[in-house]
C-alpha cells in the first residue's frame, strides 16, 4: 500500500470504528437481543467495510495501477483489479 | 434472540474469529501491505460475516417468524424479514 | 405463485419494462456505446431485478410460508427462502 | 466501447441469451409458477449479468483505461470504474 498519510489513517480510523461496532454485534448475540437487530447492525458492518474498500481500491488505481501502466505492464494490475470486482459481485 | 445453545456459541465462536481477521485487516494496513492484499482480507470478513447473518436469518425464521406466524401475527414479522432482505441486496 | 391479481400484474409489467431496458443494453453494445455506459445500464437492469424479488419473495412471504407454517410444516419454506437469502448475498 | 469483434460479439451473444431467460421469468409469473422458481431463474438472470459486467469491465481496462493513463489523463477514468465500483457494492 502506497497511500498518501492522509488516506492511511482515515482508511486505520475508520477500520478501528468498524472493529468497535463489529464486537457490538457479538456482545448483541451474547446478550441475546431482537435477531433482527443483530442482523441491523452486522450489515452496518458490511456497507463500512464496502466504504473501506473502496477508498483502498481508489487509493490502489491512483498509484498502483497508474505506475505500473506508465511502466507498460497492464496486465498483472488489471487482472488483479478484475479479481477483487468479481469477489465484490458474489457477496 | 431465542437460539438454542449450540446456535448462540456456534455464531460467537464465528463472531470471534471474524474480529480477528478485521483486526488483521487494520494490522495490514498499518504495516503498509499491498492494497489488493488487503482487499481481498476485506473481501474475507465481509463474506464471513453473509455467513452469520444466514445463521441469524434461519434461526429468526425458524423461531420467532414461526411463532408470530402461528399466533396469527404475520405482519410485523414479515415486514422485518424483507427489511433485511432488502438492504442484503444493496450490500 | 400465488398472488393477487394487482401483485402479480405488476409484477409482469416491472418485468417488461425491464426487459425494454437489457435490449437497449445490447444494443449500446452493439453500437459500440462507451463501455461505462453500457455498464451503468446494466447495473439499472440488475438494480430493477433486485427490486423485482423483493415484490415476489413478499408475496412468498405473506402467502405460501404463512400457509405451511399454519399446517405446522415450516421446514421446507424456510428452507427455500434461505436459499434464496443466500444466493441473493452471493451475487 | 473499443472491444476487439470476438470480446464484443461474445458480449450481445450472451446479452441475448440472458433476454431470453428474463423472458422466461415474465412467462414464469404469468403462469403463476411456483415464487421460489421465480426467484431462483430471476437470480440466475442477475449473475449472468454481473459476469458480462466483468467483461465489459476487463475490456474497458485494457482500452480505455490504460490509453488515458498513458496519455497522463488517470483522473476521470478511475472516478468512472470507482462509481461503477461502488454501484456494484450496493446491488
């Protein structure tokens, strides 16, 4: 990963936020509340965790893929690309 | 939420270890690992957590939905369930 | 299926106007229309399918598994809804 | 689009194939066919589509994409596959 800081700790910031809420779902089941506001909040997870990786799919097409297209060697970087976009369409 | 036992260990055992795999998302991050590493751990989580929400869902369906249901209270229940289903597909 | 009749003509109306909207996607492709446009396209169609089963799976829902689940035979819907779920989280 | 012939007569050969199934879905519902069958051929239409998303996605990577990176112009192009990126996380 080559970001610039900025993105680094926004990416780390908002990862540490999921984490939190993401132990809040266990708690929840521990606790035994409402399924349906486990399942709430366990997609909450979900849709943060699609926010991250789209700032790390960004930041990677902007340095990655743009240098090593510069270079003359598409290939690697867009199969990888296509790679994370195919897994993306089967969750 | 009204699991039997083995459900309820069996979704915090899962829970547990999906906490884990975030944190080694952050982990890698913070390290500076290739974004398309780190993507795809992400992609892991996510899928880990669909899984969950399945056990969830069966579990909600086979207890509480079959209980309103029976006690002709089919409404809400519904409702809840589609709710779910529809943010499932945005996600 | 077991709808009422404004259910189910709604149902086929979505349906026809979603199939209007993939033959245009074929034909921006065939008219070598820019590759994001088509793909913004597509996405609609598979956005308006999305929308579609949520309509059929709360007519479901609200008819058949009521039905079983009232005859005490919850088993095999739950199964099949969750089938559903599943593969809907996969795509 | 700028695909070579084969990528795109492969890409409006399955396009028509999937119009053919999303009309046997309407031809499905009009016949009061069984909800989940619906569902589960309604499904099947859906990831047809995304796999052609992943085709017209590759192809636009390998044109598109890499001459506006060559010719120093990365900045619209990567907000395009982001958005497309994004849309696909949200179906």
């Amino acid at each position: 990963m080559k970001p610039n800081k900025s993105v680094k700790s926004s990416i780390v910031h908002r990862l540490k936020i999921t984490e939190g809420h993401l132990r809040k779902v266990r708690e929840m089941v521990e606790k035994d509340a409402y399924c349906i506001d486990v399942l709430h909040q366990s997609q909450a997870v979900e849709a943060a965790l699609k926010e991250i990786d789209s700032l790390v799919l960004n930041n990677h097409l902007n340095t990655c893929v743009v240098d090593a297209i510069k270079k003359g060697k598409p290939k690697e970087v867009i199969e990888e690309v296509m790679a994370v976009f195919r897994k993306s369409v089967k969750r």
